[in-house]
C-alpha cells in the first residue's frame, strides 16, 4: 500500500499513478480506471491460509478417521439409537385398562370437569342430587362400589333420564368421573340435598 518512491526511479517493471505515485498492475485499463497493485493485507491472507489448515484436518477426520460426527446423516443415526436406547419399555400389561380407583389430582380434576360439563346438570355441582338422587349421603339406589357405578355410568338409567354414557365419555374419562364422585362428592355437604334414595351402605 505505501507509496515506493525508489522503486519508482529503478524499476522499470511497474507503471505507477502521477498523482499518488501508487504501484498500478500493468496493462490493466479499463476506459482509464486503472488498479493498483497493492499486497493483500496481512490479516486476509491469513485468514486464507487458516481456512486451508482448517480443510486439512477437517478432511484428515472425515476420511482417515471417519469421524461420524462430521456426517449428518450418521450423526442422526446415532441419535436415533440412542433416544430409542433410553426409550422406557412399553409394558402391555400395565397399558391395559383396569377398573380401580384413580386418587391422584390430575384424575380427579378430570372427572370434576366432566362432573361440571355434564353430570352436574341433573347431580348438581355439589352432588346434592336435582334430577338424579343425592350422591352425598351413604344410599345408592344400583349399589356403592366402583363396579356397580360404572355399570350405571356405561348402561345409564333410560327410565329415569340418565342417558348411557358408553359412546360419550372414554373409559379413562368414566373412570375418572367415578374416583371424582367417590373421593370428593360421597360423604361430603351439600348446601341443600335430597332425600336419601335407596339403600343405606
Ligand atoms: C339427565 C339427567 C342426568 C345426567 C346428565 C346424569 N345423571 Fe346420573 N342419574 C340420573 C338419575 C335420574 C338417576 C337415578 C336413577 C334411578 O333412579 O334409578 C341417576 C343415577 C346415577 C347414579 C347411581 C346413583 C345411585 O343412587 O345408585 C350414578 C353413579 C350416576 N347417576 C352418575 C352419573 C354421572 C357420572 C353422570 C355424568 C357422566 C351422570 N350421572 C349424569 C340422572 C342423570
């Protein structure tokens, strides 16, 4: 870049500008723009010269040591196996549906919605019974345990107004409406609640 004023005077191999007295490449003029002949900068070469030192070892671990982690399409083999690796084992047994009392909240909070959404219409809110008998006292009409509620939940009671809820509510959901009457609604207080109906258990 700097302006080589003895060069100028010696040698005879380079052309330079009148004006800033700059090294110009010979024989290249394009309608008067002339270009100098300036040293790449330091920096840029290198820039350059890592970049090939770079190729080298990159190309050394790709094809010399075979370096999965350079393909992507091995990398995600390998990926791949491994969450498959730390994938729990779907027990059959345990996925199969069985009818026992759900405790946990997020059960019970499910069974309230749909104790919400569509029981508490004939149930009411608090299961002091309106249309349907009081849930909230010790007396069924078709029995107290979960069986015999999951009977009346699935079949329903046509006669009386209740509907079946077999093709309406999924297994887990009439399970879960179920543990919601029998954990929080039986034995509870309702503000007003109808005569008992049935049987005393
Ligand atoms: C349209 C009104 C209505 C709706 C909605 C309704 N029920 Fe009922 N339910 C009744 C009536 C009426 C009875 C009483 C049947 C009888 O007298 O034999 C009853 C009885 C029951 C019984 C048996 C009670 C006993 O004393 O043995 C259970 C359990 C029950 N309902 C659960 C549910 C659940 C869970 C839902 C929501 C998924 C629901 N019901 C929705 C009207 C309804």
């Amino acid at each position: 870049m700097a302006t080589d004023n003895i060069d100028q005077k010696h040698n005879e191999d380079y052309e330079y500008d009148t004006l800033t007295n700059d090294r110009l490449i010979k024989d290249h003029d394009y309608d008067g723009i002339r270009e100098l002949d300036n040293d790449l900068p330091p920096w840029w070469k290198w820039l350059f010269y890592i970049t090939i030192i770079f190729s080298v070892v990159y190309m050394i671990r790709l094809f010399v040591f075979n370096d999965d982690s350079l393909v992507q399409e091995r990398e995600y083999e390998i990926e791949m196996a491994e969450a498959k690796a730390n994938m729990p084992e779907v027990d059959e047994t345990t996925a199969a549906f069985e009818l026992v009392l759900l405790e946990d909240e997020a059960s019970l909070a499910s069974g309230q919605e749909t104790w919400a959404k569509i029981c508490s219409v004939c149930h009411l809110m608090d299961g002091g019974g309106l249309v349907g008998p009081n849930m909230t006292d010790h007396y069924w009409i078709h029995g107290n345990t979960l069986e015999d509620m999951w009977r009346i939940v699935e079949n329903g009671v046509i006669e009386k107004g209740m509907i079946p809820y077999k093709d309406q509510l999924s297994e887990q959901k009439r399970l879960e409406v179920i543990s919601y009457i029998m954990v929080k609604i039986v034995g509870s207080t309702p503000a007003t609640a109808k005569e008992p109906q049935g049987t005393a258990y």
